[in-house]
C-alpha cells in the first residue's frame, strides 16, 4: 500500500519541479550523442587525410630521385666521348731505319737486325744491332743500336692515348736518367722530332771498356719511340765521342719518326713530316697488349748484347 503511495508522490514532485529542469538531462543526453556521431565520423577523414600525405610524399621523392637520375650523364656516354688515336699501326722495327744509317752507326752489323721476343705487329715492337769492327792489334770499336716503339690505342675506358704515351715517355725518359752506374750524365731536349723528344748521354764503365750511352725519346701523338746508341773502344782502341754518338743517335730517332708516320700514310690518321704536329690530338690510351713495355729498361738497354760482349771479349 505504500509503494503506490511513494511512486504517486514521486510524480506529484516532478511535475512540480521546473520545466527548464525536467528537459536538462534530455538535451545533455542528446548533446553527447550528437558529439560521439561527429568524432566516429571524424576518425575515417583524419586516416584518409593522413594517407594521402603519406602518398603525396611518397610520390615527391620518386620524382626527385627520377630528376636526379635523368640529369646525370650515362657512363656509356661519357666513355664514348674518347677521340680516335691519330696513328692506327706501327712500322715493322728492323724496317725502320735506311740501309745507309744503319751502315754509319753499326758499319759491321747483320742489316736485317735481330727482332725483340715482345713483338706485336702494329702494336708494339724493337730491332736490334751490334757491330764489332776489328782493327787487330789497335783494338775494336763495338756499335749496338736499339729501336724500340709502342703505340697507344684509344680505350673509352682507360683514356686518350697521346695523353697516356706522354706519361709513358716522361717515365722512359726518367728511366734513362736512372741507371745505375751511369756517370757525367747530360740531358737536353730535341728540336724538330715528333711532339717531343729528349736525349739523356751518360759514361757507363764495363768490364769490356767504357762505354758511352745515349737514349734518345721521342713521342710523336700516340705512339712512343726509344732509341738507345752505344759505342766503346775496346782492346786499346779510342774511345768513340759522345757528342757524335748523340748526334746520330738522334738522326736515327727522327728516322724512325719519319716511318712512323709512313707506315699510316693512305688513312688519314697521320700528317706528312717528322716535324711535331700542329696540334697534339686529344686521343687514346693504351690498349691492354700495349700497356706492357716495348723493351726492357734503360739499364738493360746501356749493355751490349751478350754475343758483342763475348765476341770483344776474344779480340783482348
């Protein structure tokens, strides 16, 4: 009986409080359920918003890199970019000097010369002659003479070969400086033979005599020619002039320059004269075979050839 009672009472108190108080809980209510609706669907915009930045940058940095590729040349079209060389073959070594200087520098010599063991025909090559002239009791005067050539091919992956046979000529240059043994040693440059070209004359004492060495190297574009010209007085016999070996060790280099040049004549690759050319060509680098050395060192060269030796060592 009483709970009736309460609950009417109850009622009676509500209807009796405001209406601005009864609607409160209602609109509060309503008022959260509206914001629960507007943040559930706010959630789903801020992750589509948020992935396509994400793309966005995505896609800005392929763009740069993309930029960044195309702006940098290819190496294969860099290492195309190498010139030609000028000069495509070299002249067979024992060929290259006339019949007529080799009889005033080796008067006594075999003319065909002796061909090095590294020959490469059109590549790299050396001839070599000893002359042993006998005057009996007055003694002998031993001659040897070496030519020696390598030539350079244009490598796109190695460089211009006038640029690398210049490198090589300084080293060979260097090498004649650096004998061991080697006195009064003179060095002066040549005029008019190839792009350029050094003599180096020194005095080297042997147990045969004394002998006395000049180199002369040349370079004319890609391809390198070392000279060596010794002579000795042996068994009491004068010893020769070094002013005059020099002189004809540089006629002789000259000589080879000059076949150098002929042996390219009909390709257009060459001028016409020993002189030096106009213009060096920006050109090659060594081909593989041609990187190794046309002859041995400039100490090797200085020495008369075994047989020379023994031969003047019969005439004390």
């Amino acid at each position: 009986m009483h709970r009736p009672a309460q609950r009417d009472q109850r009622d009676q108190c509500e209807q009796r409080r405001p209406l601005e108080q009864r609607e409160e809980p209602a609109r509060r209510t309503s008022r959260l359920h509206r914001v629960a609706l507007v943040c559930a669907a706010a959630v789903p915009v801020m992750l589509v918003a948020s992935g396509c930045s994400s793309d966005s940058g995505s896609g800005d940095d392929a763009q740069k890199e993309a930029a960044t590729s195309s702006a940098q040349p290819s190496q294969s079209a860099s290492e195309k970019a190498v010139q030609e060389a000028a000069y495509a073959t070299l002249p067979k070594p024992c060929d290259a000097l006339a019949k007529k200087t080799l009889a005033d520098l080796v008067p006594k010599a075999n003319k065909s010369g002796k061909a090095g063991a590294s020959n490469e025909s059109g590549t790299r090559g050396s001839c070599s002659w000893d002359s042993l002239d006998n005057n009996g009791v007055k003694g002998s005067q031993f001659r040897w003479l070496n030519v020696s050539l390598l030539r350079f091919d244009s490598d796109a992956a190695r460089g211009e070969g006038n640029e690398l046979a210049q490198e090589y000529y300084v080293k060979q240059v260097k090498d004649a400086q650096a004998v061991e043994g080697a006195k009064n040693a003179r060095t002066q440059p040549v005029s008019g033979t190839g792009d350029e070209a050094t003599a180096v004359r020194y005095d080297l004492k042997k147990k045969e005599g004394s002998f006395k060495q000049q180199t002369v190297v040349t370079r004319i574009e890609n391809v390198v020619v070392t000279l060596d010209y010794n002579g000795a007085g042996l068994a009491g016999e004068k010893t020769p002039d070094a002013a005059d070996l020099t002189k004809a060790a540089e006629k002789a280099a000259k000589e080879t320059v000059a076949a150098v040049i002929a042996a390219n004549q009909g390709d257009g690759t060459a001028s016409e004269s020993a002189a030096p050319s106009k213009e060096a060509s920006k050109s090659a680098s060594p081909s593989k075979s041609a990187s190794k050395p046309a002859s041995g060192s400039a100490s090797k060269d200085a020495s008369p050839s075994a047989s020379a030796s023994a031969s003047a060592s019969k005439k004390n």
